[in-house]
C-alpha cells in the first residue's frame, strides 16, 4: 500500500526513480519491524531510524549522481533538509528526483512503514495500522492535484490490498473455540454473526449516503497546493533588465559571459537581409565601427537571450514572469505548425554578468550544471542562488524558425490569451499615438503595420551609446520627437524596442520586448553583445523578431520630413489677397446726415448681454457644486456598509483625478492607497498657487489613514456583509479628511475649479 503511493506521487516526476526508491523505503520500514517484533517495542523506534538514516543517506547519494550535482554527502543532506517541502511545492512538472525533491516522501513512507507495520503486528490492530498508508497516499493524490489524470488503478488496487489484508488476518482460529462450553460457543459465535451482520449494514448505509457526494467531485478539478506556495522570486534588476543596455552600452569591452555553441546555424529572418538569431542591424557601443552587434552577421552567430518582458504600465518593461522550479528537464513547447526546429547545445560559463537570470537560446529544453527555475509562458530562466563568476552550465534548446513566407497574409491573434501584450497604459502622448494612426493608416496587414513601424524607426533615428537609460511615456515621445541639437532622436537599442513594441500595441499588434546577447559560435561575449529586440505575435506562426536599428552607415533624415504633427489652429491662408489698383483718384463724396438714434443704446446692449451671461455661468456653476454635493451625500448616506465604503472610496478615487493624479483600473486597491499617501506624505507648504518641482501637490498635514480604508474596501468586496455602520461612518470621515487635505495642496486654480468640475458626475469606475 505505502508502493502504491509512491506510485501516485511518481507520476509527476521525471522517470520512475522515486517511485523505486519510496518502494525501497516501504519494505525496508516493515522488514525492519518484522525482524525486530520479538525485541521490546521502545527497542524498535532507535533501530528503524538508524536503519532510515542509512538508507536515505544512499537514496539521496544516487539522486544526486542522476541529477549530475556535485558537492559532499553533508552538503547534500543539508540543502535537502533546510529546503526540502518548499521545493518540491514549487517544483514544475515534471519533477526531476533531486535530494531536495526526493527527501520528503522518502522520510513520509518509511515512518509511514514503521507506524503500520507495529501498530499491525505488535498490536494486532490490521485496521488501524492501514491509517498511516491511507494518510500517506492521500497526501500523495493531493501533491499530485490537477497536474496528472486521474490515479484510478492504483486506487482500486489500493483498496483491494485493503481488504484481503482484512480477509487473511481476521477472524478467529477454528480451534478456538473448541474448548469453549456448547452454549457459550452458540453465544459467541450469535454475538460475531450480528456484529458482522451490524457492520455490513453501516457500510451499506455509508456506501449509499457518501456515494452521491463523492461521485459528484469526480468532473472536479483538483486543489492544487503549489498555488499557497511562493515561487521564487528575482530582483528589481531582472525584473527590468532593459535599463542595463544603457550601462553595458558605456562599458562596451566588458566580459560578461564565456560561450561555445553547438548546432547553430544561420536561418531566415522577418526582414530581408538579417537573420533572427544575430545581431541587430546598429551597434549601442559604436554604431560606426561595424564591430558590434549590428555589423553583418556571421554564420555562427546567435541570439542569446536574457529576459521576455511582456507587461508595460508606461514607466516600465517588466518581466512579470511565475518561476517555478525545474530539473533538467524542461516542459515541452507546442511548436507553431510549418515551423522548421533546430537543436542548438550551448556551454555557457559566466564572467561579470550578474542577477539571477540565465541567458540561453530560446527555447530551452534541457539545463546541466545549474539548479533553475523557469517561466514557461516567456520562457525565461533563473537561477535562484544567482549568477557568480565560474559558474558554468550547459542549455539544450529547440529554436523555432517560423515559415517567414506566411507573414504578408498571416494575422494577429486576439482575446483573452493576449490581452498582456496588447495593453495600452494611460497617458500616450499625443504626438505617438498620431504616429501610429498614421503609420496603421497607410498599411492594413499587420505585418505591413510592423514592417512600416520598423522600417520608420530604423530611417529617422540614430543608436548612440551614452544615451540615458529610460523608456517611460516621456522619454519615449523625447526620443521620438525631441529636436535633435538637445539630446532628441537619439538613442540605445532600449529606446528603439520600447518604441517599437508601444507603438505596434497602438496599431493592434502584440508585442513583447526581448533583452539578450549576440553571441558568437565561440568565445566571449562582452557588454557590446547587449541589445534589446521587440516581438511581434502572429497568429500559427508564433513571436517573430523584428530589428529596428539602423544599418551603421546610414544617415537618418529628419524625422519632419515624414511626419508633421497636426497643428491645434489650422494656419491662415497663403494666397494672397486681391488687389486692385485704382486707374483714378475716386470723387469726393460727402457724407450722409447722421441720424440720431431711436433705439436702444449699444452700450445697454452689451451689459445688459454680458450679465445674463455672467447669470447663466452662475446659475451654471451653483447647479454643479449642488449636484456634487448630493453626490457626495448619496455615496456617505445611502445604501448599506458595504456600498457606504465603496461611495467614500469613490471620493478619494475622484479627488486623485480631480488633483491630476488618476489611477489605472489595474491598480489594487492597497496600491492605490500607497499611492494617494505619497501625495500628500512629507511636504512643505508652498506659496499660493505654487507647487511642488515634481508637478505634485505640497501639503502640510500627514496622510490621513486612507490604507484603512482600502482595506475596508478589500474586505466587503469579498464579504459585502461583513461590515457594519460604525465602519461605513469610518470610512466616509476618512473619505472627508484625505479630499480635504488634498484639495489644500492644490494650486490657487485647481482649488477654484475643485467643487464644479463635472468629471465625478459622469465618471464610472
């Protein structure tokens, strides 16, 4: 029984050794307390766990020589003990059976063993020695939850172990009761005929109650515990590695990593003339010199690549990968259909690259000599410990060479699915959104749409090396915009793939930003390797790369030539004017009589005009500050709790829009809240009507405790009944206090303009 949960939990590891070496824990738990059952029972507990300490100690030696890990036994023991649950819960499938991973279930089914095997046949008690091996494949059944079918064999041979272990060990001797009186023997055996009768009918009735219940969870998904579990995590640095092409780019001779690779060969690319797996067509260290990444691509050149960042909130790329940890074995990846695979091997070993993320060839398959963790969806590697100089580790990866002939007719995908690399932060200047209207205009497919985009960028903008690092809304529209004598038009391979990918997710294309290296087939690769590419997802086809750099000897021209941003006035007219010569001087003519005038006076008119205007813009303005404060009263005053704390939560929503600070609909509630403090937090008060040199509000008072109220909001989003009056009365003085201490910060014109703005009226959400 203990085997065959071992046999259950195998079924996401890797191979079937943990499925031998738990089996190999189970007989040697009860052989052990077989052997010793004539030994007094405190004698057994010391034996079985030395004899577990022996046995563990080679279980874990063989893992460690499959896995292909080095280091001593203690090390080993060590590492696998401190770490030992949460890596098997944060594992990916399938598991590979490391000390770490393989530890726990060894240790669960020998003590499993050793409880059964002397409650069985020290205590005589069959059924409740089954316990720890009921207890122990069902912990096996929960670990596996939803990542494998269903475990129906090994079920019903569960059960059928069960009950012949039942049927072979009950009952009494026949000769027992040979010696017993005749009417003590009716007796007893009367009292086993209606215990065993009284028993089949409470299984019966159980059968029947419990039955329904449990065939209904059979179409159920499965809990999955590694959901409560944590995965490892990276550092800001990894989770944004696009702002390090700026530093690399300024320490071009840098020696970040060691490469040999095996397999590679140069294939077709997106754009003609370039192949995917090399460099970029410009150079961020020295786009003159030809010597960079963007020269010509040899044969054996390779993209490595570090970081997929698919999430853009208009500040920054983020990775916002889920790593989970992995073996050797990675998952598999569904290959588009058509697409051409190559096997490409590479030895990697790392200089002064540092973090936690693994530069490989995309998409890795197999990792030797490094524990890591992976994200299968951007198909990035870490590793947890973090990168030193030495370490050297081997990637097997399948690069995937789309039908590059499909692009012209292919389309993009859309839903769900994409909605990631599709999302438009707020606040897109509007000089790259007519950007992109203009360039969508004039190309329909959407692989025109991204060839236009890179084809814009790479004739009217130049790569230079020490360009600062930034690729936020503004910084953006400076590099795309900005003159060219103050810094503008101008930039690192950042700026251009940041540029690329926001301006395709403008125009309907999803688009991702990848950071990696130009590797060549073997030796070094240095800072002057680093550059960023955007991706393009095409539907059957999967990401396909695009380089918008410009070749090195090209000349960019203005970008006014080809884009002039719509005037707000339309200018005036250029034709000039007609104009007639008189061929005479005219006659005098005398004026006619002035007549005095019957009506009203001019000057009536005018007033009398403006103050019935000045009464409409009263009456006007009296009507907006009413309607905003029954607003406020319905949102503090009406309903129940829990829609009283939505109403004040809307107020502190409203007065961040109204301060010009609005939030995104993506934001928690906590995160929101973190930012509504910020505004106000640490201040000094300025002049009137002066605000503070980052564009923000200068406030005097302390931040009023609007995190209390986003958890109030968090609380009855999830439980609307949870809350009471006295919260909800909470809330709206908390409410009060931060829009009020808001309002205060404001300049003279927005504190003027705050109680008849129309926008909370007609705001949603």
């Amino acid at each position: 029984m203990i085997g065959l949960a071992g046999v259950v939990l195998g079924r996401v590891y890797a191979g079937d050794l943990l499925t031998r070496l738990v089996l190999g824990a189970a007989v040697g738990s009860v052989l052990v307390s077989v052997a010793a059952r004539r030994l007094r029972s405190w004698l057994v507990a010391p034996l079985s766990v030395l004899a577990l300490a022996g046995y563990t100690a080679v279980a874990l030696r063989v893992a460690a020589q499959r896995a292909d890990l080095s280091g001593g036994l203690g090390r080993i023991v060590v590492d696998a003990a401190g770490n030992g649950v949460a890596r098997l819960l944060t594992a990916m499938i399938p598991v590979e059976p490391t000390p770490d991973t393989v530890l726990v279930p060894l240790v669960a089914a020998w003590l499993a063993g050793l409880a059964g095997a002397e409650v069985a046949l020290r205590a005589g008690r069959v059924l409740l020695g089954y316990l720890p091996p009921v207890l122990l494949y069902a912990g096996a059944v929960y670990v596996v939850g939803p990542n494998a079918g269903p475990a129906l064999w090994p079920t019903l041979a569960f059960a059928a172990l069960a009950a012949l272990g039942l049927a072979v060990t009950g009952g009494a001797p026949p000769e027992a009761d040979g010696d017993l009186p005749a009417g003590t023997r009716t007796a007893l055996r009367t009292t086993r005929t209606v215990t065993t009768a009284a028993g089949l009918a409470v299984v019966v009735g159980l059968v029947a109650l419990l039955a329904p219940a449990v065939a209904g969870q059979v179409d159920d998904r499965p809990v999955d515990p590694r959901r409560y579990v944590e995965p490892p995590q990276v550092e800001t640095l990894d989770e944004n590695p696009l702002i390090r092409i700026s530093g690399w780019a300024l320490h071009p001779e840098q020696k970040l990593l060691d490469v040999s690779v095996d397999g590679a060969a140069p294939a077709a690319s997106a754009t003609a003339g370039a192949a995917p797996d090399a460099g970029p067509p410009g150079s961020d260290s020295d786009p003159e010199s030809g010597s960079g990444p963007g020269s010509d691509p040899g044969p054996d050149e390779v993209r490595l690549r570090l970081a997929v960042l698919s999430d853009y909130d208009g500040v920054t790329w983020r990775v916002g990968a889920t790593y989970r940890n992995a073996g050797r074995v990675l998952p598999a990846v569904e290959p588009a259909v058509g697409s051409r695979l190559d096997t490409v091997r590479q030895e990697i070993t790392v200089a002064d690259l540092s973090g936690r993320l693994l530069p490989a060839v995309a998409t890795p398959r197999e990792v030797g000599g490094a524990r890591v963790a992976y994200d299968p969806t951007t198909g990035t590697l870490i590793r947890p410990e973090g990168l030193t100089p030495g370490l050297r580790y081997t990637v097997t990866s399948v690069r995937e060479l789309p039908a590059l002939n499909l692009l012209a007719t292919a389309d993009v995908p859309a839903g769900e699915e994409v909605t990631r690399v599709l999302r438009v932060a707020d606040g897109v200047p509007d000089p790259m959104r007519r950007l992109a209207a203009q360039l969508a205009e004039e190309n329909g497919a959407p692989y025109a749409r991204a060839a236009a985009i890179e084809q814009f960028l790479a004739e009217h903008y130049r790569v230079v090396a020490d360009a600062p690092s930034g690729h936020a809304y503004p910084n953006l529209n400076f590099f795309l915009f900005g003159p060219r004598n103050a810094g503008g038009q101008r930039g690192t391979s950042e700026q251009f793939a940041a540029a690329f990918a926001v301006l395709g997710r403008l125009t309907g294309l999803p688009t991702r930003v990848v950071v990696g290296f130009s590797a060549p087939g073997s030796g070094p690769v240095r800072a002057a390797d680093a550059f960023a590419w955007p991706e393009v997802l095409f539907e059957g086809l999967g990401w396909v790369a695009f380089d918008p750099l410009p070749r090195p000897d090209d000349e960019p021209r203005p970008v006014e030539e080809d884009f002039r941003p719509t005037p707000e006035d339309p200018p005036p007219s250029e034709v000039p004017e007609p104009t007639v010569e008189p061929s005479a001087t005219p006659p005098v003519v005398a004026a006619p009589p002035r007549r005095e005038s019957t009506g009203t006076p001019v000057a009536v008119l005018v007033g009398g005009g403006s103050g019935a205007l000045l009464l409409l813009v009263a009456v006007a303005l009296a009507a907006l500050v009413a309607a905003r404060r029954a607003l406020t009263r319905r949102r503090f005053d009406r309903g129940d709790p829990a829609q009283r704390i939505a109403g004040a939560w809307r107020e502190v929503t409203d007065a961040l829009r109204l301060a010009g600070h609005p939030v995104g609909g993506d934001l928690a509630a906590t995160e929101v809240a973190a930012h509504a403090r910020r505004l106000v937090v640490g201040r000094t008060p300025p002049a009137d009507g002066a605000s503070d040199p980052g564009g923000g509000a200068a406030v005097v008072t302390a931040a009023s405790p609007v995190e209390e109220l986003a958890a109030l909001v968090n609380r009855v989003t999830f439980a609307p009944d949870g809350a009471d009056d006295g919260e909800a009365t909470r809330a709206g003085r908390i409410a009060t206090d931060y829009v009020r201490e808001l309002r205060a910060a404001q300049p003279r014109w927005r504190r003027i303009l705050w109680s008849v703005h129309p926008g909370p009226l007609r705001w949603r959400g």
